[in-house]
C-alpha cells in the first residue's frame, strides 16, 4: 500500500499485476511434485529463457498496452527448480519485464530456491541480477 505522498501508479490495472515466471527445469524429479518439469538441460534451457523473454516482450502488443502501461509489483520464478537458473538468465528475464511492463522500482523479485540444488538462487548470489527475496 502506497504511503503518504507517494506517487500514484497510473495503470489501466489496479491492482498492479504479479508476473509469475515458471522455470521447468530440475535436477532430479520429485515423486511427489505434478508440476511441469524436466530434467535440467542446459541448451534447452538457454533456449527457454530467450523465448520467455520474448514472450515477455511481445504481451503488451498481444494484450493491446504500450510497453510500460500496465503496472507489476512483484516478478515470481517458481517451478521447476528457478534456482538452476544463472544470474545473467535471471537478468535477462527481470529486463525483459521491465521493458514490457511498468514494474516498481522496489517490486519484489523472488526467486523459489531448492535446499541443496547448485547455482542457488539467493538475495547474496543474485542481487546483480535484480532478485530481492
């Protein structure tokens, strides 16, 4: 909520929109876990996080905004296994819903980290690449 004096968001949304980004990859599949999911391949993955940013991209088009028009406060990496992602690919796809979207400048930006997996995504790791949570 905003506080005193603070600017007001102009969106054709209220309230500002929750992107979620799903990230199918895995190291190992979990028995107990239905949701869409792979095994980690590394070009595959590449390949993803370039057609998500696009997808990304291309929404305000597809919806009929003009980049910037419709307001996020919070960008979520769930999955999957969100912390198989390297920084830079993090990066990559934060930019591309700051180019699409008008995301707060104090958004909340979490990625969904898994005990024990490596290239954790965590606040220490991945602050460059825009994750605050």
């Amino acid at each position: 909520m905003a506080g005193a004096g603070a600017p007001v968001r102009k969106s054709r949304f209220v309230p500002p929109l929750g992107l979620y980004i799903h990230v199918p990859f895995c190291s190992a599949i979990c028995h107990y876990c239905n949701f869409n999911r792979g095994l980690l391949d590394g070009p595959l993955k590449r390949r993803y996080v370039e057609a998500v940013t696009a997808e990304i991209r291309g929404a305000p088009g597809r919806f009929g905004w003009r980049p910037g028009e419709a307001a996020a406060d919070t960008i979520f990496f769930g999955g999957g296994t969100p912390s198989l992602l390297e920084a830079d690919e993090v990066a990559a796809v934060v930019a591309a819903c700051r180019a699409a979207f008008d995301v707060a400048p104090d958004a909340e930006i979490h990625a969904r980290g898994q005990p024990g997996v490596r290239g954790q995504a965590l606040p220490g790791r991945d602050t460059r690449a825009g994750v605050n949570r």
